[in-house]
C-alpha cells in the first residue's frame, strides 16, 4: 500500500507529507473524528481498541456522516 501511496503522489506532482507516509493521513482523520468517543473512532479506523462495545455497522455510519449520537 505504501508503494501505492508514494506512486499517486508522484502522478499528482507531490511531495509526501511531513511526519510520514501513513501517519499525517490518520492523525488528519483522528482529529476530524474528535468529538466522537475515542474507541468508537478506534474500532471503525481498525485501530486496536479493547473496550468498544458497538456495532461495526453503526460506527461506520457514525465516522462517515460525522453523526455524534449518544456516547457509549
């Protein structure tokens, strides 16, 4: 995936970010997800979290619309 990554920069005539090929992406994502409960963030990321309890299905729905619902 990293080679992947670093060919669809060169294609767009850009330089990779600072601070790493993969981490900028997530570390973007994580504080676009912030007011969100951080295990759920976690789990629908594929991050390792030992405490989530909810549903994939509805996390997903949750990370992708920015829906703060209730916290779990």
């Amino acid at each position: 995936m990293s080679k992947l990554l670093r060919e669809a920069y060169a294609r767009a005539g850009l330089e990779t970010l600072r601070r790493g090929l993969w981490h900028p992406w997530k570390r973007k994502r994580a504080t676009e997800c912030k007011h969100m409960p951080l295990n759920n963030v976690a789990k629908a990321g594929g991050w390792k979290c030992r405490s989530s309890q909810a549903l994939p299905e509805a996390l997903k729905q949750r990370v992708l619309t920015g829906e703060r619902g209730t916290h779990q």
